[in-house]
C-alpha cells in the first residue's frame, strides 16, 4: 500500500522532508515508523512520539489501509 | 461559549478581554505565557513555534469543552501564536469568566495545562550561543496517546 508520511519539527529535521510518499506493508502504525528508523537513522533516538491518522490522533496498533496519511509528532511543547 | 485560535499575529489582549465580557459573570480570570530570556541555564534570544494548526484547533476545542462541563463557567477562549515571536510577546493567552473566581481559576489552569501537554505546537528555541533547539513539554510523557513503548523520556525540560 502506498501511505503519505508527514514529519513535524524535529522529525522534519532528522528526516530531511516535510512529507514523503512510501510504499509499505506495514500492519500498524508502530512497525511504519520502526520502518521509518531504518530508513532514517537520525529517528532512532525518537521518544514519546505521537501518531495521526487523516488528522485523527491515533493509538499506535492502529491499522493502516492504502492512501492514508500518518502524521508523526515529536513531544509537543505549546504554551 | 468557547473559542479556540491559532494566530500568526501578535495577540491583542484589550481585544481578547472584551470578547469574554459577560454580564453574568463576576470573575474573569486570565493567563499569559510569555517568551522567557532563559531556559534550562542557557540565554534565549527569540522563539518560534511551529503548529499543525488543523489538529491543534480541533483538539484546542475539545479542550475548552471539557473545561466548559467539568467547571461552572460561562466563558472560556484560548490563542496561541504560531511562527516567530520576540521577547516578552504573549505566546498563549487563556481567558475564563465565571459567575465566582473559584472555578474560573480552576478552569483556567485546566486549560492550559492540557494545551501544553496535548496540542500539535512545537517550540524551538534560539540561543545566545548561536544554536538552537526543539523544546520537549515536561508533560508529553503522559500525554494519553504517546507511545507506550517509546515515552521514558530523560532531560526534558521545564517549559
């Protein structure tokens, strides 16, 4: 299936995109963004990421299905 | 009513205060983050937040409606800023009026703990040193959907 990946501020610059389009067959979300790792090293450090579904905040053994698009946060520090 | 803004422009606050005026209400109770020249024992020369504003105001309401039932309070509005902001500029701005302060401290607080520790805002943080840095929310470890196997954070900091 084919996912869009959205990466936000660290994430953005650990990864180099913004947003990428990937080819997975990954069955939730948690083993995407363990893809994720392989394919950019600097994410392994990650901790207490959080994860959207089509702008939905999402549990990370949420299935994935064709065309979704996965939004992941790095800890958020509003305020 | 609630009202929940993510703003790129800085915060007029006269203004802000008069959409919470109400006439049944005798408290009004506000709280202002501002940007602070220091954090964590290092110099701070400006800050800028980067938001995933879609999220952030659908999440920013939800939070303003569970202060509207979990409190008595009549009103309650929350902006935060996005994009780069100076010294001492108002960040967040949380406003509640109620019949009595007590629940409108209380609701304030609320607010804004849960707009720290929930909404899709990043903070960086530009040093006097010349580097920079993405600020971790002390709260994000207990944040109700983080990562359960990655949320042993260390060294985070107080924001």
């Amino acid at each position: 299936m084919k996912l869009q990946i959205h990466w936000f501020a660290a994430f953005r610059e650990a990864t180099g995109h913004s947003k990428e389009s990937v080819g997975s067959e990954a069955a939730t979300v948690s083993e995407l963004f363990e893809e994720m790792k392989t394919r950019h090293p600097a994410l392994a450090s990650a901790r207490g990421a959080k994860v959207a579904i089509n702008d939905e905040l999402a549990d990370w053994n949420s299935t994935l299905k064709d065309g979704d698009k996965i939004l992941f946060f790095p800890p958020v520090a509003g305020g | 009513m609630n009202r929940f803004e993510i703003s790129s422009e800085a915060i007029d606050l006269e203004q802000f205060r008069a959409s919470l005026v109400d006439e049944t209400c005798g408290a009004f109770v506000t709280f202002e983050g501002w940007v602070r020249n220091h954090n964590d024992g290092r110099a701070v020369l400006r800050l800028a937040y980067e938001v995933y504003e879609p999220l952030a105001v659908k999440e920013g309401l939800a939070i303003l409606e569970e202060a509207m039932k979990k409190f008595e309070i009549t009103q309650v509005h929350a902006v935060h800023r996005q994009g780069e902001l100076a010294m001492s500029e108002p960040a967040v701005v949380v406003g509640v009026a109620s019949a009595h302060r007590d629940a409108a401290f209380k609701a304030c607080r609320y607010v804004i703990d849960e707009v720290k520790a929930r909404l899709p805002i990043w903070k960086k943080e530009y040093y006097a040193d010349g580097d920079t840095e993405w600020v971790n929310c002390q709260h994000s470890v207990h944040a109700v959907k983080d990562n359960s196997t990655a949320t042993k954070q260390t060294g985070n900091k107080q924001t």
